[in-house]
C-alpha cells in the first residue's frame, strides 16, 4: 500500500510541475550538480517575474526546474539544500484560474491540506502598493518528524495571475536568515504579461 501511495505522490508531483509556469523538466541530478545560475543567466531564467537576491545567496535551477534561492553558507552546512531555499511559482491558468486572492487561498487551502491534513493555514492579510491584498500563511512542518521546519507561503493574485513565493527553512536557522528572505520578498516584481 505504501508503494502504492508513493508513486501516486511521484506522478502527482511530475504532472503539477509540468502545470507551473517558470518551470521546465530537466534530467534527475543530485544537489551537488544543480544548475547554478548568476548574472545574465540568472536574469534570463526569471520569465514572469523578478527578485532581488542577496549577495550571500547563490541561485540555482533545482531537479523540477525551479529556480532556487539559498544562503552561500548553506552549501558548507549540509548537501541538503530543502534546509533553507525560497522560490516563486506562477501556476498556470488551467491549473488555478483565480481572479482573486481569497480564489487563490482557497486553491491553496484545498492543495495544502490534503499534503498537511493537521495544520492549519491561517492567512494574515497585508497590503502591497502596486499589487493590492496578499497573504502571508506561517506554518510548522516537519521531515520523518527528525527535522523542523517554518515555512513561509505569500500569496499574490494579480491580473487573475496567481503566484506563491515559497521560504522554507528548518527552525535552526530560521532567525538567522529571515531578515534576507524579507528583504527577498519585498523586491518581488510581476513582469507586465506580453
């Protein structure tokens, strides 16, 4: 049964990455050969959108295709780098076609619920100039309960487009990088679609 469960998972996963903008399928490859990106390449990779990223971070291209953010020091911690990463995903209209933000927590809610059926997603509503209302949701995961995790979801609909920047990090380095991931977060920009 769990055998079951877990290619159920897999497959899930393959196809939801082929349902998010940004993203494109690249070949399996462990952390230590992901795809560095810097500079132009950098820039050119961000399709939808753009950040400003510290210069004590490196930006990579993970296995799903995700363009990622940790900290530089993280790579001499652990090889693990889910540890301490933030990301944007843009989905798809034909995956999530809501035309507000409480559209797109409820996508959200009835997505992040059914993976983490005993937290509970309580958004804290702010208010950005350009974008109008967002959400923030701060939750508590853990990996094989060994590990704990804070993770951070903001959510922006914007133009009917919907986007969700993601910061995990587990709880032993949270304090020391949540200023930068602020910092991150507020240099988020839409790119005008063409």
């Amino acid at each position: 049964m769990k055998k079951i469960l877990l290619i159920v998972i897999v497959c899930a996963i393959i196809v939801s990455c082929e349902a998010i903008k940004n993203v494109k399928p690249i070949r399996n490859i462990s952390p230590v050969q992901q795809e560095l990106l810097t500079g132009e390449d950098l820039e050119n990779a961000y399709k939808t959108y753009t950040l400003q990223i510290p210069k004590t971070w490196y930006s990579f291209k993970e296995v799903h295709g995700h363009i990622m953010h940790a900290p530089k020091v993280m790579k001499k911690r652990s090889d693990n780098f889910y540890e301490n990463n933030f990301y944007v995903t843009e989905y798809a209209a034909k995956v999530c076609n809501a035309t507000s933000i409480e559209g797109l927590f409820e996508f959200y809610h009835n997505k992040m619920r059914r993976l983490y059926p005993n937290v509970a997603f309580v958004p804290q509503t702010f208010q950005h100039k350009e974008y109008g209302k967002y959400y923030l949701i701060k939750y508590g995961t853990s990996w094989s309960k060994k590990m704990l995790f804070t993770k951070i979801d903001v959510l922006f609909n914007y133009k009917n487009r919907n986007f969700i920047l993601n910061y995990t990090s587990e709880n032993k380095y949270y304090d020391e990088f949540i200023k930068e991931v602020e910092q991150i977060i507020n240099s988020f920009k839409i790119k005008e679609a063409i």
